[in-house]
C-alpha cells in the first residue's frame, strides 16, 4: 500500500532520472487533521470535497507528511500526487469521474459461469504462489528508482510471458514511464467478441522500506509481493485452461505505487483519455497476512464501487466460501483509487481490516515468514480473483 516518500535516496544503486516533484496533493480529511500541527502554517486548504482536500506542499514537507502518515499514524498512503492544481480539484469534483465511478452500474453482475470458474477455482496452488512470493522478496528492493525495481519488473514481464507462450492472442509488454526508470507490466487476453470491453485485474509491483524508500533491504513480501503472485497463479490457471474470454482481459502490475499511485495514475488517465471502456478493476494489494479473526476478505467500501463491491461478495460466497465483510481505507490507499479517480469501477478486497492491518509493512520485516511462513491466505485471493475476470469476461 502507499507511502509517499522523499526523494532523497541513500545506500542502493539508483538510475540518475529524477522523480516527479509533485507538489499538489489531495490528502484524506482524517489523516490531515491529524498531521496538520505537524505542517507549516503556511499550509492552506485550497478546495475540499468528498472526505479529502487539496494542498500545497514543498518536496520537503512531503517527506514529513509521508513519515508522520508512516510512523504515528500506523497506517498506509492517505493522499494521491497531482501535476495541477486543476487536476487535483477535479479529482475531488461531485460532478467529476470519482463521483460517477463510485456510484454508476457498468455491466451486468450476473452469476452465470459456474461451470467454467469452479473447476478452475479448484485449481489454485498455495505453493506456486508461496513460491512467486519468495522470488520477488529475493530481490533487495523493488524500489521505483532502484535497479532492482527495474530488473524485478521485468521478472514479472518474463514470468508471464513464459506462462503465455502458447497463445496467439495474449501479449505481454512493459509500459515505460518518462519521470522514472521502473516500468509497469501489463499482460491482455484480447477477448473474442466484445475485445472493446475491458476487464483488469491488478496490483502493485514495487516495493518500500524506510523514511526515505531507498535505505535499505524491502523485501515486501506482503506489500506487494503477495498481490502479484495471487495475480500470477490466477495467470497460470486461466493459460493452464486455454480459456479465451469474450471480453478482454488485462492483468496489471504498477510502478511507484509507493510514492503517490504514480504508475496507476498515468495508466487510468491514458485510458480515460483514449476513452477506453474499462467495465471492472480489482486490485490486489497485500493478500498474505490474515489479520482480522473473523474475517477473511475485507472489502474497503470506501472510493469504491458499491454494486461491484457486492457482486465480488457474493463471487465470496459462491466459490470462496470462507467469512468476509467491509472496512474503510480512506482516500487514495492503493492504486484502485486511480481507476475510481479516473472514473472507472474499481474494488480492493484485502487481507484485513484496516484496524488490523500488517504492522511490519514498508520494513525489513516484511517477510513470508512474518506473515506465517505461508501463501493459504493468499489462495483465497487467486480463487476470487479467477472467478471475477472469468464471470466479468464472459
């Protein structure tokens, strides 16, 4: 989940290509309140709207919001980075694309493809999925500006490529960013009948640890690791299965997650712009660690959309079958709050509720074994995830 960070970067082997500055924020209402004693005076709200407000800072006091957000607060992101002021307020417009995203119906969430997604269900590997975790948390850091970022970005490109290597229709290609060397991975099924139509599945790709990001080992095994790996087996089962979806498919994994939703924003805006019909988005941040004792999957109800939210609940209750309820994350916790801004429907079921949230994230400590030295957890995940693109695809 999202921390936004310093852009000062001590101790790793950095490529010498400078991070957006960004200088206007939309930060949620609660986490402001709470950090502002901690700001300039000179800090002003410029606009508020739907539980978040627009500010000004410095790259400096970026820094001390991110580690104030981090270390006081004990929990994830709380505010999205914008190029403009305009962009900022339209983000946070009642008239704008978040408010339509949050509440509009995108397609039909009928339950109808049983027969298809069951066996697949059954299919999910907690081991391939422990083992991708361990693969990616080998890598010292997925850091956005690190070499190791890029290097293990281009392991998940190669990893599904492999896993695809049979399929004429699928491709699998990295999206280069201009203001960092890290590069998005993106992989479409196109689909057979309505390819117009687009469902995504995604999380994030990079990696955190620490104040300033780059000081140290990030193994990120819950954040994110999990996340990509739960995408990656349910990769694996639909090519293990030569499914071939009316509708096409993309599966997703984001750069600088961890500095302001950076790889997802410039992502959703290009489709928004190319006004791409994008009728579902899940994003799987954090899958590992089972927080909350009577819950399995948290569905955060908040900068979401409802009526995807309750047909993801009820793909629980159909193929999953295991406990699940709602939360709240607050603004811009992860990168579905992108697509939401960009006005497309997008849901994060997560490993736990916010209250409970893994405390060892964005630290050394952030292991496979720390979060109970396996992936059953994220299984759950693989199996929900595969039912929604198969049910939303077809």
């Amino acid at each position: 989940m999202k921390k936004i960070i310093g852009l000062i970067v001590l101790g790793i082997s950095t490529v010498a290509l400078a991070a957006p500055k960004a200088q206007w924020l939309t930060v949620d209402n609660n986490v402001l309140s709470k950090i502002r004693p901690h700001l300039n005076k000179s800090v002003q709200t410029l606009y508020s709207a739907q539980g978040a407000s627009v500010v000004k800072l410095s790259p400096s006091e970026i820094e001390q919001l991110s580690g104030i957000i981090h270390d006081e607060l004990h929990r994830c992101g709380g505010f999205i980075t914008h190029d403009s002021f305009e962009e900022a307020r339209d983000a946070l417009s009642f008239q704008g694309e978040m408010y339509f995203a949050k509440s509009a119906i995108f397609t039909d969430y009928s339950i109808d493809q049983a027969n298809l997604v069951a066996p697949m269900v059954a299919q999910v590997e907690e081991p391939s999925i422990r083992s991708m975790i361990e693969k990616l948390s080998n890598f010292n850091t997925r850091y956005y500006k690190s070499e190791t970022g890029i290097k293990s970005s281009e392991f998940i490109r190669d990893t599904w490529a492999e896993m695809a290597k049979h399929r004429s229709d699928v491709k699998v290609e990295l999206f280069q960013h201009s203001g960092w060397p890290q590069a998005s991975i993106i992989m479409t099924i196109e689909g057979s009948e309505k390819s117009d139509e687009v469902v995504i599945l995604g999380g994030h790709a990079d990696s955190i640890a620490g104040m300033f990001g780059g000081g140290g080992r990030a193994p990120g095994a819950d954040d994110n690791a999990s996340g990509i790996a739960t995408i990656t087996e349910v990769i694996k089962i639909l090519m293990k299965n030569d499914f071939k979806p009316k509708r096409t498919i993309q599966f997703m994994g984001y750069a600088a997650e961890e500095v302001g939703l950076l790889g997802s924003k410039e992502i959703a805006n290009s489709y928004k712009n190319k006004a791409k019909k994008v009728i579902g988005v899940m994003q799987l941040d954090m899958t590992l660690n089972k927080g909350t004792e009577d819950k399995d999957i948290v569905m955060m109800a908040d900068y979401t959309n409802g009526a995807q939210n309750e047909f993801i609940g009820k793909l629980v209750d159909e193929y999953v079958k295991v406990p699940w309820g709602y939360s709240r994350c607050g603004y811009g916790c992860s990168d579905h709050a992108s697509w939401t801004a960009a006005g497309y429907p997008s849901s994060i079921p997560f490993e736990s509720t916010m209250e409970d949230i893994n405390h060892k994230i964005h630290t050394a400590q952030d292991t496979l074994q720390s979060a109970g030295g396996d992936a059953k957890h994220a299984a759950k995940f693989a199996k929900l995830a595969t039912a929604f693109v198969v049910e939303l695809a077809n």
